[in-house]
C-alpha cells in the first residue's frame, strides 16, 4: 500500500469478523513497531502477543473501551520495560510511534485495529497489569486488537489550515 | 513509497543541505500529522511552521539536541491545544502519534527530519515557550526540523524476537 494512502485510510476498526492472523503478517507488524523512533535510540519496548481467548476475553473485561478486544483474532500489547529505559521521560513518546507503526502496518496489511490507551490512568495499569502477570518494571501502554475488518471506513480528511500557523502563534 | 519501505527506511536526518520545502509540500506533511488516530478523536493539536531564519536559530539554542534546525529549510512545532483536550492523560499520545505521522510523510516525500523532543522537560518547555512566545494553554511536544537529507542512512533491521512474548510476559 502506498504510504500516505495507508496515512489517509487508517481508521479505529472495533467490528472483527472470524479469520485468523498468520505468523508471517504478525512478524511484520511487529517490526513495524519495532522500527520506531526512540529516545536516543532506545527501543524500550516489548511486544505481547496474546491469541489465548480466555486472556482477550479478561482483557475486554479488564477496560472500559475494550469490549472488540474478544472478537479480534488477536491482541498486542504494547509495553515497556523501565529497565531498558534511558530517557525516562519519553519512553510514553517512544511507545506511541511503535503504536502509530503497528496500526498503519496492520492498515497495509488489510486488517484492522484500534488504538486502546492504558497508560497513565492509574485504575487501567492496575486492571490489565493483574490480568496479564506483569512484574513490577513492565508498564502496558496500549491494548491493540488486531482482526479482519468486519466494518469498513473510508478515508477522512482532517487537515484544518486553523490548526497551521505561520512562524508564530 | 511503500508503506513498509517507509516505515523501515526512515531514519532520524541530522544533516541538511540548502534547499526549500514547498507549500503544497508542507500541506501534504501537516495533512499526515492531522490523520493520526487521537483519544476520543479530540485531534488537539497545532502545527506551527517556521521559516524565520532567526526564530530556527534561536530554537537551535534553546535546546541541547537542537543544533540542527538551524540548518534545515523548516521546522515544525508540534503542539497541544489543552483546551481542545477532552482525553487529558492521553493527549501526549495523541502529539506523539501525530508527530510519527509526519516523520514518515517526510521521508516518503524524499526529505528529511528527526524527532527533537521536548514535553515533559521543563527546561526544554520553558526555553521553547519562551523563544516563540505561546500562551498558558498552548504546550509545545516536539521540533521536526525538515530539509533535504545532508546524510544518507540505510534502512536498519531493528526486530528482536526476544522482544515478543506469547499470550504472557
């Protein structure tokens, strides 16, 4: 897919249709997070791939936004390790870019996604962090279902010239 | 370009040669940064490009890794509005998936541009507020000093299977 065709026509998808996602497209999807980037190249993140119903099902459980992750063929979770961090403050930053790289990736591929946000609220960290086991120094970032698109989008044009300015405010 | 080409071969551009950045070039960059996917859809940003030789100098100066724009035909301030914000944890996301956008629209329109962080620094938030003058409510996220690549870097392999885990940590 051309980039900005892929830009332009990535949209939240939360309505999945049964179909599975194989190895290969996940392997490419997730080095498209991984290709991210990164605080002086830090690449702080781990990717969790969760495809175990019982988990998804726990996880739309889990969110109050989250109720497509149990028909999504599959799920990543997109998290960070502090230890792997060098630049504390950006490693949210960092996150995002590899979660924007996933879902045009996921985009591209003919499959859809939408973008679940965890952190920083305090009740969703502690939500999915029982769910999924995390140890202390792994942080969830965003929940990403991830399925064939059982809903269609087209392209939306957002650009608003109020929101360019010139050399100044 | 590609997508997955884009995706894999952006790289952060430190070096720029002399050259200008057309308008409708610049409108089909702001235009990528506006597709990003937002909390809620609340789209909170502004976009401020400078062209003033002085004002890029002077951002030059008033960050540690800013160096650079000084020599880049534009930047771009990628901001928050927090009165547009009705998602108010998730909006440095939001910039942040915003400001991905733009990276890759950049590259696949054969420039160049690199991620200068700012938010949450407060040194770096209050050197940049005060070079370009911006209210209470406007918060500069990030610098994307854009201009014709000085330096040319491969594509980089960055997947870590010891980064993926299956359905657990």
């Amino acid at each position: 897919m051309e980039l900005f065709d892929a830009l332009h026509g990535r949209r939240a998808i939360r309505q999945f249709i049964a179909g599975e996602v194989d190895d290969d497209t996940l392997r490419r999807i997730l080095a498209a997070g991984m290709s991210a980037p990164s605080a002086g190249n830090e690449q702080p993140w781990h990717f969790i791939v969760i495809h175990n119903r019982a988990t998804l099902a726990a996880l739309s459980a889990a969110h109050p936004y989250a109720e497509m992750v149990q028909h999504a063929a599959c799920a990543i979770l997109v998290c960070v390790d502090l230890k792997l961090v060098k630049h504390l403050d950006y490693w949210p930053a960092d996150c995002a870019a590899a979660t924007q790289n996933i879902l045009l990736a996921v985009h591209g591929l003919g499959l859809g996604s939408v973008w679940v946000g965890i952190y920083p609220r305090d009740t969703r960290l502690q939500e999915v962090r029982k769910v999924m086991t995390l140890p202390e120094h792994i942080i969830p970032f965003s929940l990403l279902p991830i399925g064939i698109p059982g809903e269609k989008k087209p392209p939306e044009d957002r650009f608003r010239s109020e929101r360019v300015h010139e050399d100044r405010w």
